[in-house]
C-alpha cells in the first residue's frame, strides 16, 4: 500500500460509513455551468449534456443533468434534475459497457469520485471504458438534502456534545420538507433512476463499482435490473441486511481488537504504548458520571478553551478513525495522549475525520431510517452492542433520530440476501472498522460467480497499485475466476505513529 505521511493529502478513500464518515475525497467539480461549452453534445427534454473541463481530467468530458420525478410512481409533480459527469473512453474502440461508480455514506455524491479518474484506481479501465458518475437523488448537484446535526467543528460545544442531537435533527428535517418529499430518497427509488438514466445515455449494459454503503446500493441495482448488469465492483462490503446502524459497534470492535493485537506485536507501539487496551478501558470508564471538562483548541482562535465532551462523541471520534489504516495508524497514540488527559490529539482526529458537510444528511436519515432502524429488535440491540466499546448509545440514539422521521415504503423483503449468478468481486479488510469480512461471507453465499477478497490489513479503504491492477483486470475480463489477487498478500499497515507529525495540530 502507498504511505504517505499526511493522510488528508492522500488519493485515499475511507469508505465512509455514517457516516461513512471517514476521509472524504477532496471535490474536482464546483459547477458545469463554469466549463460549459456552448455546443450541447447531447439533448433531450430531459437529459441534457454538454462538454466541459475538469481540473485534472484529460479526454472527452461530458457534464450535465438528468431530469426524474421525485414521486417515481406517480409521474407527475415536482422533478430532479441529477447531476451527471461522463468521461469517455479514451481509447479509439470503447467497449460498449460503461463504468458505474456508486459512493458511499449514504448521502455521498457519485461525483466526488471523478478524482479517482486522475491518477487513482479508475484511471486505467477508462482506456477501454467510459466512466458514468450519477449523484444519487438528495446527493451532490441532485436537490441535494443537506443540514447541519452538530457537524460544525467550529461550535466545539456542539460538535463534542452528544451525537444526532434531537433538536438538530428536528430541524434538519423541517427545513428539508419545504423543498422534498423525504420519503422518496430510498435506495430502489434512487436505482431505478439510475437505470432510467443508463437507459438515457444508451448503455445495455453497465459495471457497477460500489463502495462502502455502495455495495448495497450495488446489490439493489443488481436485485432490480439484473439483465443491464455486466459485473460489480464492491469494496467495503455491506449487505441490504446490515440495519445500519446495528453493524457499527461488532465491526469497531473487531477492528480494534485486532489494533491491540497488531501494536503488541510491533516492538515499537508495544514499546510506546505497553498498556494500550488498559489506557482505553481508562479513558472509557472516566464518562461513567457524565461528559468530560476537557481543555481543547478553538479551531478559529488557535486558544485553548474548557469543553464539555460527551461518551457518545468521544466514541464516535474512535469510531471513524478506525475505518481507514491510515487513519488507524494514529490511534494508539491518540488514545495514549487522551489517557494522559491530553485531548487536542482526538480532536484534531476527530474534525478531520467527520464526514460533515460531505454526506446530505437528509439522505442519511431517510435511507437508515427507512431500510434499517425499523427492522432493529431488542435482541438485535442487545446481541451486537454487547462487549463492544461502542456499546448501545450509538444505535439508540439514531433510533431515537429516526422516531420523527418521514419514511419510505420498504417491505421487509428488502432485507433478503442478493442472489445473482452475475460476475461479481468482493474486497473485504480484516481490519475494516465499518463492514468487515464476514458481511461478504454472507453475500457470497447466494453469488455462484461471486468472488471475496479478504484482505489481512485493508480497513474500509480503495486505493493502491495492487488494489488498482485487480480492478482493471477484472473489468477487462468480467469475471474473477481467474484472477491473480497474489498481491494482496503483500499489503501491511502503515506503521504505528509513536509521535504525531507538524501537521496533525493546531498549533
């Protein structure tokens, strides 16, 4: 895997989870109206494209939109206009087939992905592929349904206080009821229209790349529209069955089990930090009477101010920065400094890692809401919170987000595995603090041309030589059959940080 010392300078993406959160893609496109060309390469009443420029990205661009009703079913009423971006092929004989990325989150644009195209994992398909980017319905340039729950770093007292707080959740979604309906933001809604939009653009048949809440996204394109399907591209894999938020604790902690594993057999984190589970279980149990006074640094003034930090911050700060190696590079001196009562460092982590602006929360809600909150039992609750350091907080209190909010029309159906004899190729990591290996074990079950990678130490991340070379040749081949994944065997984590670099502080 490539190392690079600033993670937020690196062509990596933490496959966000709730957010899925984690390191979020620097965005390439601000506007097409900037790029625009005067000549419309192709028009429609509703689709419109035309060629434009992209920082970075050489070739044939195209940008645009794609108009949908918000109330499919209906056909009638208020419209969306879907931001598209299509980078053709740059060969001279393009395979018919076009590439489908599909984000994160939920509530991350499609389009935040181009950057992948120049110099990243996408770039060699795109010789012999087109590249079709789709913000989903809510996301991105598409009536993008964005609120701030506590995502400003800049109101400390907010940002460290307790996680999906109800008043700010209430009105988020007053505020986006006045321009959606937020029961049409679902995932088979938003597939369906990104096969009306493939059906616009001409394409049979599409491969599909799902990362993160992606995969499942994937699996649901894949479930609805089988026959326009060549192969899929999962990384990060999650199921329709996950009831996200259900999967965060069991998967946080096995990530972190396996970080004090891999600290105590590395001579220097053991030697650095010799107590390391010990100090967390300290930390932990200091929020037994309540939040935490803990001094931290405005991030405007650069002073040190007294704050209020509660559990459920706290934990969730850990919990995203152990979705990407590069981020868990960090944590064992994260957590060493906090048990010194020194936590600048976990709030340093813990602004650059949330997801904030960069996932529509309005989506978030209506897709968690709708597809996984309502199938939580209390034995669910109590079989995969127990013995995690996460523990129950964090799905109660998004089921007590969800009480008020508008839902859509999912049968209980939808919780069914996937079942397809199409090509697909899982990439699960070991050490992925979000969606683990087990949840592709369970997906492959019912996949016959199915095939899971699982990476020792890969956490919830795409990037990489090796990573990059499978993907290309898997398009190229449509089939996993085949393939050489030798070289998976040779990714490592980066090395543990026993100090923090200049540019991790606010200093």
């Amino acid at each position: 895997m490539q190392n690079e010392s600033n993670v937020g300078k690196k062509r990596t993406i933490a496959l966000v989870g709730v957010l899925l959160g984690a390191i979020c893609l620097a965005v390439l496109i601000s506007c097409f109206a900037g790029h625009s060309s005067a000549a419309a390469t192709l028009t429609s009443s509703r689709l419109s494209l035309q060629r434009c420029e992209l920082p970075g990205i050489k070739g044939d661009v195209r940008c645009g939109t794609y108009e949908v009703f918000e109330d499919r079913s209906a056909k009638s009423g208020r419209t969306i206009k879907l931001k598209i971006v299509v980078l053709k092929s740059l060969g001279s004989k393009p395979a018919p087939d076009a590439i489908f990325p599909l984000h994160g989150g939920p509530g991350a644009p499609a389009t935040d992905l181009v950057e992948l195209a120049h110099g990243g994992i996408l770039e060699p398909a795109r010789q012999d592929h087109d590249l079709v980017f789709v913000d989903q319905r809510g996301t991105g340039g598409s009536n993008p349904l964005t609120c701030d729950v506590a995502d400003d770093a800049k109101d400390l007292t907010s940002f460290f206080g307790d996680i999906l707080p109800p008043d700010k959740v209430r009105a988020c979604r007053e505020k986006l009821q006045e321009h959606a309906d937020l029961r049409l933001y679902t995932t088979p809604i938003a597939m369906d229209d990104l096969d009306e939009v493939r059906a616009a653009l001409g394409y049979n048949k599409i491969d599909l790349v799902g990362l993160s809440y992606g995969t499942i996204a994937s699996q649901v394109y894949m479930r609805q529209h089988p026959e326009h399907v060549r192969s899929a591209f999962l990384v990060g894999v999650a199921t329709p069955n996950i009831k996200q938020p259900l999967l965060f604790p069991r998967s946080a902690q096995h990530a972190m089990d396996l970080l004090f594993g891999d600290c105590t057999a590395d001579k220097t984190c053991h030697r650095a930090f010799p107590h390391l589970q010990e100090e967390f279980g300290v930390v932990l149990s200091r929020f037994n009477n309540g939040p935490l006074p803990v001094e931290l640094v405005d991030p405007v003034s650069k002073k040190r101010v007294q704050v209020k930090l509660s559990r459920s911050s706290f934990v969730e700060g850990i919990r995203l920065a152990m979705y990407s190696t590069e981020s868990q590079q960090f944590v064992p001196k994260i957590i060493h400094q906090a048990y010194e009562n020194d936590y600048v460092p976990f709030e340093e982590a813990a602004v650059h890692l949330s997801p904030g602006g960069g996932v529509a929360r309005g989506v978030y809600f209506t897709i968690t809401c709708s597809e996984g909150v309502p199938f939580i039992t209390a034995k669910d609750l109590a079989d995969e919170t127990r013995n995690t350091y996460v523990g129950a907080e964090r799905v109660q209190r998004h089921i007590t987000a969800c009480k008020d909010w508008p839902k859509g029309n999912i049968a209980p159906s939808y919780l069914d595995p996937v079942k397809s004899d199409l090509p697909v190729l899982m990439i699960s990591g070991e050490v992925d603090g979000s969606s683990p290996t087990w949840f592709g074990e369970s997906a492959l079950k019912f996949l016959p041309n199915g095939r899971q990678l699982k990476i020792r130490y890969l956490g919830h991340q795409f990037e990489g030589n090796c990573l990059r070379d499978i993907f290309t040749r898997f398009i190229k081949d449509g089939s996993a059959k085949n393939l050489d994944a030798s070289c998976t065997e040779k990714i490592r984590r980066p090395p543990f940080a026993t100090q923090l670099p200049p540019w991790f502080g606010f200093d």
